[in-house]
C-alpha cells in the first residue's frame, strides 16, 4: 500500500473537519445504540420558530425480529415513554403514533411496530422566544424491545441541538421525505360522509362501516386495553358500500362501555381514527369520527 | 294408558324437559372460558420442582393463589428482584392461602426450568410458594388462558376464580414502580377475606407473553 504523505491527512481532516461539525449542528443528530436498534431524536426543520411548532421524531431502527409497542400495546408488552428536558418557552405534546401492526404469536397478539417507526412528538414554541444561539432538547425514553423470545428493557439519553429564530419555519432537507411519509400515514379522521355505527351483541362488539366503496380488508385497533379480545380474529363481512367487523368483547371488560375509539386501517393502509358511540339497536348513524381526539 | 291420550302426555313431558332445560342453560353461568372470574375454577394437576404433585381440588376450603412465572421476563424480575413477589408469598401463606408458581414456559424457552434449576432459583430468591408447579407442555397454562408472566389468578374456598389480571396497577418493568403501586392479589384476598365484593376482579394482565410449545414466529 502506497504511504500517503502526512500533510495530506492534514488537508483532508481541515477540510473535512469543519464540514462534519456542520453536520452535527443540524437537525440530525447520531443515532443512540438500543437494544437490538438505534433511536434518533430528529426535527422536521432546521430551528425553532417562536409562535410556530415544530415536529420532532423519535426515529427508531430496529433489528429484524424485535419490535417496541403501541399506545395500547395489545396482550403484553409496554409502550415506550418519554420525558423531556427543554428550555422554558418551550412544550412538548403527546406522540402521534402511526397506526400499529398486529403481532401475533399465536395465543397472545400485541400491537407494535417492527423494522423502523418515525414517532412524532410536537413541540409548541411560544411566540415570546427570543432568538437565541442553539438550545438543547433532551430526552430520556424508556423502552421495551421485545422479539417472541424476551423482552428487554432499556433507556436511552437522546438530545437535539437547534437554534431559536424569529424567522418562519425552514424544512430539514435531510429529514423532509421521513416526516412527510409518516405524516401522510398518520391515521387521520374518517372522511364526512362515511357512517359508522357500533352494536353490542353480548359477547363482541359489532362495528358497521358504510365507506361508500368495497372494502376487501380491515383490522380494528382499540386505544384503551381491556375493551376488546385482541387474539380473537376480526370477522369480516363485506358488501358493496359497507362492511361489518366483528370484534370479541375482551374477558376483562366488565362494565358497559359507551364508545369504541380506536384506529381502523383498510386495503392499502389506510388508517382512519374512528370514535363510534355503542348502541343496542341497528341503527346506522352519520360518520362521528370527525373532531376525534387522538 | 289408553292410547289416545299417549301422544299428548309424550308432547308434554317434551315440553316440559325443553322448558327445565332452556331454564338451566338461562341459569348457567355465560359461556366464556371456564377459568374465568365468577366461573368454577378449572381443576388440575402438577407436579413441583420438588417432585411432589399437587391437585387443586385438594385446596377447597382455601384461597389460593396462581402465580404465572418466567425468571427472565423483566416484569417478573422487577417483582422479585425488589423482594416483592416473596414477601406476598410469605405475607398469604402466613394466612393460609396456598400460593403456586406456576412455570408454563415450553423446554428451550425463556422461564423454562429443570426441577433442579427451579429449586435453585426459589432458593436463590428466597421465594415462599406453597409449590412451583413445571408445566413444560402449558396445560394448566392453556387451561387457565395464562397470556403473559405475571399474571396472578386468585381462587376463593369454594373454588370459584375471584381475580384474574394483572399483579399491580403500575405496568411497567421498573422496579421504582412496585412500592407505589396497588397491588391487585392483596387487595383481592384482603377484601374477599372481609366479607366484601371484590373491586377489581379482572385486570389486563401486563408483562411477557407466556412462551408456550405452540407460539408461532
């Protein structure tokens, strides 16, 4: 191997040295090891706006076989939590979580989220912020990594380092195409004129969908535990505009509920937030899924 | 009997039998799995780490207490490692409640253990079952519908379920969450004890799933 002079390492690391810096005082931070994966806390623009709000992610890589959970993590598990450290001025939301896969072990199903998820947590700047030089957000997530094998536990220490401008928002170049992705996956409130409807039947809950078109799949996913028998299948009966899906009542719920929330995705992962009152009659309502809350 | 009245007395003891049937089943508890709150609960027999057996009709007049198990699940860690789990094994046996850990891992698993390993581990941990029952092949497991380790099931003296969940309202693996937290088998046998209704007699069980023979990948 030829030896490379030792001034030219000097140019390259002069070079080059200034731009990695740059890098790192981006929105895009390193990712943190996890147990079997990595996590990122990642912002959808390059500063902070005061009086705007601004996405940031929680971006998770996991290896094959693991998963972390849903807000409802279904029959086991837990979903991972996060508490932030921010400067005053400054508010985190609640995760807007995508719609969940099933995990099916066979006895047991969980909800949760395999391969990679972008969590989205929105940080609302107050409009009295100061510009100012690059303030750190920190967060420490607690986490649960399971495969069908064992759980393990975990916390990780994430941070962001982003400058506060009175100018409007700039998108990150960098992390533009993940959030916009995981934005237009996010489940969003049914369309007006779709109907739902919701019947107790003793033993299951039967949701009624009119969408106008035929559906050829659909899962419910509730968002309170306890309500429904997560490793019961979801029978589908379909027709031309509409469909039933029945949901087994879980063996824990043993009080009468009087709505069923929760996130219901179609063919081609479409998920909608649906929020139906239950009823004993048959009777078909108007869609009340819009204004759900998350 | 004259013929002509044979028919109408055979229509009206079909009635009747349809009747004291139809009334039994309205009668009958709902039809859900049997090892569920309110419901009988389903008789079995296991053998201990010890190699002694134990049958749990043999405990009626008792309250008893079924303790899913898998020593490597950290939520069931965060129970005994904080020494939770022993001292509600040694509080309820004190009282007369007989408490089985019951092992439902399938061999090669996590939670599955020889006897020998078993007894080291309740040795090790101080821990103060009645028994630990090794259920390899998940038939009490099964039988109990055990989804996740813990998960804790509560029989009253008549053999009826009376809890079936979750071992504490805090679903988390940090052990910073057990003093806090209300713990659901106490305040089961504490109430039942009493006399009165039990508050909270089905919870969502929360930690591991309970890694049976059967678990498909």
């Amino acid at each position: 191997m030829q030896r490379r002079s030792p001034s030219s390492w000097f140019y390259r690391t002069l070079t080059f040295g200034p731009a990695l810096l740059l890098c790192a005082a981006n929105a895009h931070a390193e990712a943190t090891p996890i147990t079997h994966g990595s996590l990122e806390l990642i912002a959808r623009n390059q500063w902070i706006a005061a009086g705007h709000t601004l996405d940031l992610g929680l971006r998770f890589q996991l290896e094959k076989g693991w998963h972390i959970y849903w807000v409802n993590p279904g029959d086991s598990g837990e979903p991972p939590r996060v508490e932030w450290q921010l400067p005053a001025g400054l508010t985190a939301g609640a995760i807007e979580w995508p719609a969940p896969r099933r995990l099916d072990t066979g006895s047991i199903v969980d909800y949760g989220y395999e391969d990679r998820v972008l969590l989205i947590v929105p940080l609302q700047a107050a409009p009295t912020l100061a510009a100012q030089q690059p303030v750190r957000l920190g967060a420490q997530v607690k986490l649960l990594v399971c495969s069908h094998e064992m759980c393990i536990p975990g916390k990780a220490e994430l941070s962001l380092t982003l400058p506060i401008k009175s100018q409007p928002p700039a998108p990150d170049t960098l992390t533009a195409e993940l959030f916009a992705a995981t934005s237009k996956s996010l489940p969003r409130p049914a369309p007006g004129n779709w109907k739902f409807s919701v019947t107790d039947a003793n033993d299951s809950f039967v949701l009624t969908a009119n969408v106008g078109h035929q559906v050829t799949q659909a899962v419910f996913f509730p968002l309170a535990e306890s309500q429904i028998e997560n490793a019961a299948p979801q029978k589908l009966v379909t027709e031309k505009a509409d469909f039933r899906l029945t949901l087994r009542k879980s063996d824990q719920l043993l009080k009468p509920i009087d709505r069923l929330k929760g996130v219901l995705v179609l063919s081609g992962d479409q998920a909608f937030l649906v929020d139906v009152p239950i009823s004993k009659a048959g009777a078909v309502r108007s869609n009340s899924g819009n204004g759900a809350t998350k | 009997m004259k013929r002509s009245t044979l028919l109408p007395m055979l229509l009206c003891r079909m009635l009747l039998c349809a009747t004291l049937v139809a009334l039994v089943l309205c009668a009958a508890p709902p039809l859900v799995s049997a090892a569920k709150v309110g419901a009988v609960a389903p008789d079995f027999t296991g053998t201990a780490s010890t190699g002694k057996t134990f049958r749990l009709s043999d405990y009626r007049g008792k309250y008893v207490v079924l303790e899913w198990h898998n020593n490597g699940c950290p939520f069931v860690r965060k129970q005994y490692n904080s020494g939770n789990m022993q001292q509600l094994q040694k509080q309820w046996t004190r009282q007369g409640v007989a408490w089985f850990t019951i092992l439902s891992s399938a061999p090669g698993k996590q939670g599955y253990a020889t006897a020998q390993e078993e007894n080291d581990y309740l040795a090790k941990m101080q821990a103060a079952p009645t028994a630990a029952l090794l259920d390899p092949n998940g038939e009490i497991g099964h039988l109990y519908d055990a989804k996740t380790s813990p998960q804790m099931v509560v029989i009253n003296p008549q053999g009826v379920v009376i809890y079936d969940g979750a071992i504490d309202d805090k679903p988390t693996t940090d052990l910073n969450d057990v003093p806090g937290a209300t713990n659901y088998v106490s305040l089961a046998l504490q109430q039942a004890m009493a006399g009165k209704q039990v508050e909270m007699p089905a919870t969502r069980p929360y930690g591991c799933s309970v890694k049976y023979a059967d678990a498909t990948h």
